[in-house]
C-alpha cells in the first residue's frame, strides 16, 4: 500500500484547457500513458479558471484560440487570482511559431508547443517545459 501511496502522492496533475474535444482526448491520452501523469480537462476558458482553482493542478496546457475567452484573457484572469497565479501554463496553439520564446516571462508562459503536436514527444516537450523528469 506504501507504494501505492507514494506514487500518487509524486503523480503531476495536468489541466488541459481547449475547445477541440478531439485535441483534450490525444494529449490526455499522451500524458497519461507515457508520463504517468494525471490529466484533467476544461473545454472552455470559464470552465478552466474553475477548474484550476478547485483542482489545484500542477501545471496548465492552454490552447490560444478558443471561442468567448481566449488563452490571453485566459492567463491574465489566472495571473490576476492569488489562489491560482503560480500554475506555470504551456501554450498548445497552432500560433506557438509566432510567439518568440523571449516573450514567455512576459505573457507569463513556461513554454508554447505548436499544434499540429507529434504526439510521441508531446510528453517530453512537456517534461522539459515544466523541468520535470519522466518515470522510467
């Protein structure tokens, strides 16, 4: 029971926020087969913010373009809450090329990953996004 114990205590926590029901069920299904990781989703901004202030996840993966709020009203409405400002966020957008890496600190982003993904490295791009290591 121990290890058990200890493997969920260790276990990353992932909120996808995106629109495309499709996206939210690939890269759940990546982060969870090959990292290990727990994934929760939100197809909605709105629903997002709820759920990272009652889930507490460890870290955000945030599609830009979304319907009603985008992912940068999205992110100044998360860095504006105490509760929830300190998730780091990673873009997952079709526009990640277009965002210059020097621009991450500033939109308060750990990283952008471009949609489409190769959904064998979306695990690894994450890991090193967020500095995290993968179970081996």
């Amino acid at each position: 029971m121990d290890n058990n114990t200890e493997v969920a205590a260790t276990t990353k926590r992932i909120l996808i926020v995106d629109d495309e029901s499709h996206i939210i069920e690939v890269v759940r299904t990546c982060l969870e087969m090959l990292g290990g990781w727990d994934v929760i989703s939100a197809t909605s901004g709105r629903e997002g913010l709820v759920k990272a202030q009652v889930e507490c996840p460890d870290a955000i993966l945030l599609d830009v373009m979304m319907p009603e709020m985008d992912g940068f009203v999205f992110l100044r409405q998360l860095h504006s809450n105490p509760a929830i400002q300190n998730i780091p966020v990673i873009l997952l957008t079709a526009k990640a090329r277009m965002i210059d890496p020097e621009e991450f600190p500033t939109l308060g982003i750990q990283g952008a990953i471009a949609k489409p993904f190769h959904p064998i490295a979306l695990t690894n791009e994450v890991a090193k996004a967020f500095g995290w290591s993968l179970a081996e």
